[in-house]
C-alpha cells in the first residue's frame, strides 16, 4: 500500500447542550479530520484537540500546523509507511500525540479497511458490546444537574462522570449520589483544577463511594497524585498526565494511580493505548475508555478498544446524541446501556462525505 495524499478537513459540529469542565464552556465541537488516500482505498481519522490549549498544550489548529509542515511531509516522503511503522516515521517530532494519532488512525483506517480487518479484531477485543458512561459537564444549578443526570439515566447510561472544580464538588456529588442512590456508578473529574493543599477537602468525597476520582492535580503532579492517594479511599485515576505506556507503569509502581482512563489521542494513537491496555492488565489495573466528544469517526475505535478484555469499567463512550443532533458517520445507538462494536473492516463506519462538506469551515487542504 502506497500513501498517495493526505486531505486536512476542519468542520465545527454544534453540540446539543454546552459542555462545561474546569477549563472552560464549550458550545460546538471544532475538529480537525484527516483523510488518507492510497493506492488500495482511503481511510480517516479524527483529532482530537480541543480549540484551545486549556485540556493539554495541544489545540486544533496547532495540530493542523504540525500535521501540514511536518507529520504529512514525512509520511509523503515514505509513502509506504504502515501504520506500525509511523511512530518510527514522525518520532523526531516531539509530543504533538493527538496529531500524531490522527494520522495513525487514518493510515490503519485504510489498511485494515484494503485487508477486511476490524479495529476490534486488529486490537484483540474480546466483546461485542461495551457499557456506556456519560460525562457531566458543570451545571448552573444543582437543580439543572439532578435533571440532567435523571435524562440520562433514564436513557440507560450505566454509569455517570461529573465534572468538578472547586466551588462544585462536594453538594453537588452529594445530591446526585442521594438522587441516584447506593448502588449507582458515580465518579468525579477534575481535569487538574486542585492542588495537593487540596488534599483535606477532598477527603470529603470518600463519603459518596465514588468509583474514582480522575486526575484532581497538574499533569505534571504525580507527588501530589501519591500524597493524596495515600490520604483518601477513593481511588484515583489519572487521564492527562498518562502520556505512554511507559508513563502509565511508573505512575502505577508509584502509587499514584489505581485506574487509567485511556485516549488514544493523548498517548500518541491506538497501537500505544493498546500497550497500555496491555501493561495495565500484566500490572492487575483496571482500565476505561474516555472521550474527547469524538464525532462517529473516533467514537468507532473507541468503541472498538474499550471492548478490549481489560476495559472492565463503563467508558466515556456515549451514543452520537449526547453530543451532536447528525453525526458523520451512521450515529451510534446505545441500547439498554450498552452499544454495539462495529465489524465491518476499519473502523466499520462509513463517512457522510455530504456532510463533512456542509459542517467544513473551509476548504480542506490536500497534500501530496
Ligand atoms: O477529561 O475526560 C475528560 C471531554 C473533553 C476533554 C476532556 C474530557 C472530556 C470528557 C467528555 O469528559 C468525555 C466524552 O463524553 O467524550
Ligand atoms: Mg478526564
């Protein structure tokens, strides 16, 4: 299989309700797609950087720059690159993980698309269907939070994430634990708005019998992350500051971490989530697969690799309606809180060239 060329699309999808997190409030999805084109088919991925550097130092159009001057320039240059072969490829860029996975992404898209291979088979999944968790974003009211919550519920969500920050954390953990009762998965995001000095009142979740609490500290804080995990009972998990594989095992060995939250646009692509996976199960850790409010595109391989054996907890892999009224590909159905694993080759879903045109920011840019 040869590269041919590479487009770059940008297309703002509106999401249906504004998602608000500790870095900030977001009302449509600005995402960058990248579509390769082979002499034996084509194949996309989905970046998944935010609009602004406030979840990592990644953001979209930064990794629209680095993908245009320097990733697709030295894929063009050996266009025969495999998808296992890329990281070797693109390693003289440093960091820059989400643009480098999308364009992973994309090359195995096709060749697994050109072989008639799943994602799920390619990673060794294990099931046909996951369980679906929903992520909470930061209401204006414990009110509006309770009601939100109960939606979702009532839609068959088996487990719920709400996003904290100081200021909104203990009541409004409170109030849905007493509104959803013992029994229900509930866990807590930060996304890095405490500071050890924090510790003491984060004691305070270990009353709600949280799943997890996910990455309270920086992403850098993994003493802060081992001091606090020493001080509460419920279990931390960190998402940002799990960069690779080999970060994952020190984080683990450390103390500073119980649980991983896997992206596969954080760690640089899915053959690097896949050793995480991977090095998670050798260690007894428990993953989940979290979200990015990937449009269909992502959602495909994350549903893919979240039915990977050692994905034991509900992911943040929610159906297309949570986020967006028309997905660009066929929307993702959950029923009675799970959703199915895709079988067809690639990633399994098919993209609505029509209207990754009518959502386009402007023309795509094609490199060859
Ligand atoms: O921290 O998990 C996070 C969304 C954007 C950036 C970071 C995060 C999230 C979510 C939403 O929590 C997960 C989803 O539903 O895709
Ligand atoms: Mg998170």
């Amino acid at each position: 299989m040869s590269i041919e060329a590479v487009e770059l699309h940008r297309i703002g999808m509106p999401l249906v309700r504004p998602f608000v997190t500790s870095f900030g409030r977001q009302n449509a999805r600005d995402v960058l797609l990248v579509h390769v084109l082979t002499s034996e088919g084509d194949g996309w991925g989905e970046c998944v950087a935010m609009s602004n550097p406030v979840y990592s130092s990644e953001y979209v159009d930064g990794a629209e720059a680095v993908l245009r001057d320097y990733l697709v320039p030295a894929l063009l240059a050996a266009p025969e690159t495999t998808a296992v072969d890329f990281a070797t490829v693109v390693s003289f860029v440093v960091g820059h993980r989400m643009a480098k996975a999308a364009l992973e992404t994309a090359i195995l898209d096709a060749e697994l698309r050109a072989e008639g291979t799943s994602f799920a088979a390619y990673f060794g999944a294990t099931r046909s269907t996951v369980e679906c968790g929903v992520s909470v974003g930061i209401a204006d009211s414990i009110d509006a939070l309770l009601e939100e919550v109960d939606d979702y519920r009532a839609a068959g969500y088996r487990r719920v994430k709400l996003k904290i920050k100081p200021g909104w954390d203990i009541e409004p953990v409170r109030a849905v634990r007493e509104a959803i009762g013992s029994d229900a998965l509930l866990q807590v995001d930060a996304n890095t708005a405490y500071s050890a000095a924090d510790i003491r009142h984060l004691k305070k979740l270990d009353d709600f019998e949280l799943v997890l609490l996910e990455q309270p500290f920086a992403e850098e804080d993994f003493i802060g992350h081992i001091q606090l995990a020493e001080a509460i009972d419920t279990p931390i998990c960190l998402d940002e500051s799990i960069l690779n594989a080999a970060v994952a095992v020190d984080a683990i060995e450390r103390g500073a971490t119980s649980i991983i939250n896997v992206k596969a646009g954080r760690v640089g692509g899915y053959l690097e989530a896949v050793r995480v996976h991977d090095v998670c199960a050798e260690l007894g850790v428990a993953v989940w697969c979290g979200g990015m409010l990937e449009t269909g595109i992502g959602r495909a391989a994350n549903v893919a690799l979240s039915a990977m054996e050692n994905f034991l907890l509900p992911g943040d892999t929610s159906a297309s309606s949570r986020y967006f009224q028309e997905d660009i590909t066929e929307p993702f159905v959950m029923r009675d809180g799970e959703m199915n694993v895709p079988t067809g080759a690639g990633s399994g879903v098919e993209v609505r060239e029509d209207l990754v045109k009518i959502f386009a920011l402007g023309d795509p840019l094609v490199l060859h």
